[in-house]
C-alpha cells in the first residue's frame, strides 16, 4: 500500500520550518511520502527533502465582518466589553487541504494523511500510520466541538469525496457562531466517518501579535484599550493613580485629558479620514497608535457601552 501525507502548513519562521522538516524525515523513516502546501515560500531543505511540493500565494484568510475570531473581557468599572476581533485562519486552513486533496488524489497512492505541519506524531499515530484506517478522524482538546484538524486517516475512496464538501459556503454555515473544526465534524458525518478517542496534539499556538488588550507600556501608571470601528474612543483602566494628565494627539490636534477613576471614557467625535495619525503622550514618552488606525492592520477593536 503506497501512503501519502499532505502537509497543510504556514512556516513563516525557522522555528516552524524545523518542526516541518523534522516530521517530514519521521515520515520518511516509516515509508510515507509527502506532498507540502505553502502559500509562502519554503526554504531549499524543505523542497529537497519533500516528494511534492504546492507553493500557491492562494491564502484566504477571513476578516470581519464577514467572519472572524471574537474574544471579549469585562474590565471594570466599564459597563460593557472590550472586544477583540481577530482574522479567522480556519478557512484558509481547510483550503489547503481542499488543494492537497484535489491533486494528491491524481497521484498514484493508496492511503492519506492530512496533517498539520507541527503535529506530534508520537507513538499512537505512528501506529496509526503503519496501521491505516479508512476513514478515521481525532479529537483534540483546542476545540470545543472536540474534533480536531491536524490529522486524518482516510483511503482514497473516502478522501476523494471531501473536496467538493469543503467549500467556503458550507464554512461559513457550519461554523456559524462557532469554530473551524465545526466544518471538520461536517465532513466526517458526512462521510459516516470514525472518530478516535484520542487526542491529538501539536507544537504551536498560534497567537495574532496584534491581539492585546493593552496599548501602553506596563511601567505606565494606566492601562489603555482603543476603539478602531468608527470613532477615536479610549479607555483607561487600572489606575494607579486619582488622577493621570496626559495628551491625545488625532490627526494634529492635541487634547489633553484628566483621567480619573469617574472619567475613563474618552470618546472624540470625529469619524475616521484615510490617513489618521494618533499618538499619545504621557510622562515625556510618545506612544504611536497610528498602525491600529490602519486599513491594513488585520485585527479590529472595540468597545461596547452599556447605556
């Protein structure tokens, strides 16, 4: 039985291009072939020591408002969330799979492994590997539908009816008000599929470097959320301090603000221009917020007020 890995990956330091070469070479000790899906370029070792490789600027990464990863905390005394809405990777990680799948099943193989880049292929898939299953899926605990993405084991029969079942549409629907793998638990009813009591883990988490709840310095005698949807909006939490003097600079126009524990809402009532410009001043030092005003910036924030 000839078997195939499809390696769905996004290695983007030297970190991760390890943690891929590594399990590349595992297989390779237990007779697996692999075919690598990148949408960013992959270094010379990687090519070399893969059977197939799929290098596609193809990425598509879901932003809000049509779908993305909310996460939200109450800070008091504030009446309302601060919410955090970070691209929603799920879908651009389930097409690479559709596009692993698509061309691996041209190939001449007979078994699939669908698999993450930094999945721990320890003893259990390992016996997994040497001993396939038709059409087996795991469960982790990173989802709260409890299945998981970073592994599969499927014959060729059972892997060439999912490509036209992973389609953004039924992303979209399935994982309504939920999460990626919900799709995952999609495809496997509906290949009246197996699933393992076991739970499968991998080396990475992925964290957005944007995604925070705090836009100054620690050493500052203040926390500070922003609000980037509509209008300039700023909320000081945790003082130090009764009261905290500092400058807002927007667009030009300095204000400065007496920030005490019964005023720490800021609201300025301009909407957003093209080219904004924010910074903040406090104590001699110079925060520029200007990037989160960005179109560019993949991240939004906001903040919610009880009325």
């Amino acid at each position: 039985m000839k078997k195939l890995a499809l390696i769905n990956t996004y290695c983007n330091n030297e970190e991760r291009v390890n943690l891929l070469y590594n399990n590349i070479f595992k297989l390779k000790q237990l007779e697996i072939d692999s075919l690598i899906y990148s949408p960013i370029p992959l270094p010379k070792k990687i090519i070399e020591i893969a059977d197939f490789t799929i290098i596609s600027k193809e990425n598509p990464i879901l932003k809000w408002p049509e779908r993305a990863m909310i996460a939200w905390r109450v800070i008091p005394p504030l009446k309302g969330d601060l919410v955090v809405a970070v691209p929603d990777y799920g879908w651009a990680s389930l097409y690479q799979y559709k596009k692993l799948i698509e061309y691996a099943t041209t190939l001449d193989y007979d078994h699939f492994y669908p698999m993450i880049y930094d999945v721990i292929l320890d003893e259990t898939l390992i016996n997994h590997i040497k001993n396939p299953h038709p059409k087996l899926f795991f469960t982790t605990n990173k989802s709260s539908v409890g299945i998981a993405n970073n592994f599969l084991s499927l014959s060729k029969e059972n892997i060439k009816k999912l490509p036209s079942l992973i389609t953004k549409e039924n992303y979209l629907e399935q994982c309504n008000a939920s999460i990626a793998e919900s799709l995952m638990l999609y495809l496997c009813n509906s290949i009246d599929g197996e699933i393992s009591s076991y739970c499968v883990q991998d080396k990475v988490s992925e964290i957005h470097p944007d995604q925070k709840w705090n836009f100054v310095p620690d050493s500052f005698d203040f926390k500070l959320f922003i609000d980037t949807t509509k209008n300039f909006k700023f909320y000081f939490y945790d003082l130090k301090s009764p009261a905290i003097n500092l400058i807002l600079n927007i667009n030009g126009e300095d204000i400065i603000l007496d920030i005490t524990p019964e005023n720490y809402v800021f609201t300025y009532q301009k909407e957003f221009n093209t080219h904004n410009q924010v910074q903040l001043k406090y104590q001699n030092q110079i925060i520029d917020l200007t990037k989160y005003y960005s179109k560019d910036l993949e991240i939004d924030y906001w903040i919610t007020i009880q009325k």
